[in-house]
C-alpha cells in the first residue's frame, strides 16, 4: 500500500510529507473564521470551528492539503461594551488582508499553484477582494474563495432546516450554526442557556426604516437599498438571531457534509485547471 502522511494537515506534517502532497495536487487549502460571541449557548470559535470541520472532510475526501485554522478575522461589530468580556477578537481590515496576503503569499513560495481561501464568518468576505486580487496579480497563482455557510439565502439546506423564514434560521447563533456546533461538539453548546431573539430595528433609526436580518442593509419602502453601520447589539439584545432550539446534531451533521460535498466537487474540477504562476519567491517577505 502506498504511504500517505498520518495527516491532511500541514501544520501536523514534517516537510517530506508536504512534498508527498504536491506530488500529487497543486493545490492547498487556508481555512479562515473568527472568534466571536455567540450568544449565551455557542462558543466563540462557532465559525470557525464550522469552517475547519468543512475543511477537514473535503481534505478526506480529495487528498487536497489544508493550513491550520486562522481563527481570528473581521468582526468590529461583534466587540460589544468595554469590559463585558464578550470574548470577540477582530482584525481590522488592513491587517485581515496583510495576514491572508502573506500567508498566501508563503504558500505560492512553497510550490503550491492553486489557493482557495475556506471562509466560516460571513464579514471577512466583506473586505477580502483586495488580497485575493492582489496575490492573483502579484504571482499569477489560481486564487479562489468558498464561503460555505448561508444567511438570507438558505436554497442550498432549505430541506435540512426547520425554521420557517420568519425564524431567520441561518443567521447567527440560530438553528442552523446551533446544529453544526452540535455535530461538531455537543459539549460545547449550552442549550439550557439558548433564548430566541428577532432582530429588532436600532432605537435611533425613524420607524420608516426595518431591521429585519443580520445582514448589513435595511429594508425602506419596501427596498433593501439603505446600509448604516451598526453594532450587533443594536440590533439583538443577546446576540442571538433566530431559533437555536430547532437546531439538532442530526441536522448539523447534514449541513456540514452538504457543504463539505459541494466543495469535493469544485476541488476536483479545479485540479483541472492548468496554472502557470510567473512570481514564486516571495522576495518582498520582510516590506515594513
């Protein structure tokens, strides 16, 4: 039998085993999330904990390499009152995209032609275009993002979820991340803790204007035109959006192999794009 490496994981391997991979694949895996509070039930690593999973069993399944998890991103929203010990760590966006850049940057260093970037926390999408641009355009490396989670458009596990559209079961700390941190630990989630929280419009905005999700915009004359930067706490007292009760392990088992499934597949056809990077050293490591 041939051997292969007692781990997917680059940081678990010693250098011979990463070369035994790129043998093989030219592309590697960065799965990247945040820390941030969850409500009273979930912990703070919720997505970032969602992302590693995803990537660990499209990695299984593909034999396509993965870094460790970057476990911190873009989240000012999240920090809640001074000295709460809300638990949320943010980068700002300068220094988001000087991490993802440099250690995308490494990579391509290291022989590997191909990028993609595994998201789990739906704001670090917000402001990543200019390092995903940049290392495309500095190296000529394939460069790719998949964002495997849903909020305002639950096409893709509809089937899964329970929660009706008014219980906005994707979004935050609600049925859909509560039965993921279930598959993933169940000792982690503290459903004698869990409440059910709509979102409710900022007390400082006219009655005209709805906060009806998450989501950045709000809703005027019947159009989601209107962003106004807000706080999360503005608009959810516990920091919980929708119904965690109707999250269950069984659910979040099937949510993370759906969307581990959807990325077996563009893994595989990505391994037949052809990639020619014109930049390999990565000369500007030490740039102040």
């Amino acid at each position: 039998m041939d051997y292969h490496p007692v781990s997917n994981c680059i940081g678990e391997l010693a250098w011979p085993d990463i070369q035994w991979f790129q043998k093989r694949s030219d592309i590697v895996m960065i799965p990247v999330g945040s820390l941030e509070q969850h409500g009273a039930h979930l912990p703070t690593l919720c997505d970032s904990l969602a992302v590693q999973n995803i990537t660990r069993r499209i990695s299984k399944a593909t034999d396509v390499p993965h870094y460790p998890l970057v476990w911190t991103g873009y989240a000012p929203h999240h920090l809640k009152a001074p000295g709460k010990g809300w638990g949320t760590v943010t980068l700002r966006p300068s220094t988001f995209n000087d991490l993802m850049y440099d250690i995308g940057r490494s990579a391509i260093h290291h022989g590997w032609n191909k990028i993609m970037f595994l998201f789990g926390h739906a704001s670090n999408a917000k402001i990543c275009d200019p390092f995903l641009r940049k290392l495309r355009y500095d190296t000529g490396a394939f460069i790719g993002l998949y964002k495997p989670y849903s909020e305002r458009d639950l096409h893709y596990i509809r089937d899964i979820l329970t929660g009706g559209v008014e219980d906005t079961p994707g979004w935050h700390a609600g049925e859909m991340e509560t039965a993921e941190m279930l598959a993933v630990n169940e000792e982690w989630v503290h459903l004698d803790r869990v409440v059910k929280e709509h979102t409710h419009t900022p007390s400082w905005l006219p009655e005209a204007f709805e906060k009806e999700d998450g989501a950045a915009d709000v809703k005027f004359l019947g159009e989601r035109f209107m962003v106004f930067p807000m706080e999360h706490m503005e608009f959810t007292d516990s920091g919980v959006i929708g119904d965690p009760t109707a999250g269950t392990k069984e659910k979040g088992e099937k949510i993370l192999q759906r969307y581990a499934d959807y990325g077996i597949k563009a893994i595989e056809e990505i391994k037949k794009v052809k990639v020619e990077v014109r930049v390999r050293e990565f000369t500007n490591r030490c740039d102040w």
